[in-house]
C-alpha cells in the first residue's frame, strides 16, 4: 500500500521545483488525487514510534516542510516531502495521518 501511495506522488518528486508551471500545477492535482487515497485509509489500532528518531512527535518537522512547500506554491517539493515522510515515520499512525490529511485539505483547498 505505501508503494502504491508512493507512485501517485513519484513523478512530481523534485526538491529544487525547478520545473514549468504547467509541470507545477500537474504536481498539484497529484497531490489532491493523493489525498483522496488516504482519505479512505484507517489509520493503525496499534502505537508505532518513528523508524528514524523514535520519537513520537518526529513526524511535525517533516509537516512543518510540507506546509511550507505549500504556502510557497512549490507543489513537487511537497511531493518530495510527503515522500520523505511515508519513507521515515509511521504514517498510518493517526497522529501522522489525520494531520497530513487537514494539512492537504486546508493548503490545497478540498
């Protein structure tokens, strides 16, 4: 399932945004298909730390990035980031997954 939520994002994956409008704003849609997939997922019954610190709060640094990509139009670095985040913390873990939905849901106005 992570892989599969990977490749929705995969090919809008670039940290510079060094790239077209055009090429922009389809990252853009990507994200909003992306949030319509986890919007349908349930989130861990069972509590799971960070694979990277342990800790349980690891996962907001990676959010404030994301939220700053979005603010800054910069919609490939945000893909680059959510990537990030499904790669190094337990993204199924309410904490993590619940927040990245509101975060999607406010910055890409669904």
């Amino acid at each position: 399932m992570r892989e599969r939520l990977i490749s929705l994002l995969e090919h809008f994956d670039n940290w510079e945004n060094n790239i077209t409008e055009k090429e922009n704003l389809a990252a853009k849609d990507a994200l909003g298909r992306f949030l319509e997939k986890i919007k349908n997922l349930k989130p861990s019954k069972e509590y799971t730390k960070s694979r990277i610190t342990l800790l349980h709060t690891s996962y907001l640094r990676h959010l404030v990035v994301i939220k700053k990509a979005l603010m800054e139009r910069k919609y490939t670095r945000a893909c680059n980031e959510i990537i990030t985040l499904f790669n190094q913390e337990p993204f199924l873990q309410a904490r993590v997954l619940n927040n990245l939905i509101k975060l999607l849901e406010e910055e890409l106005n669904y």
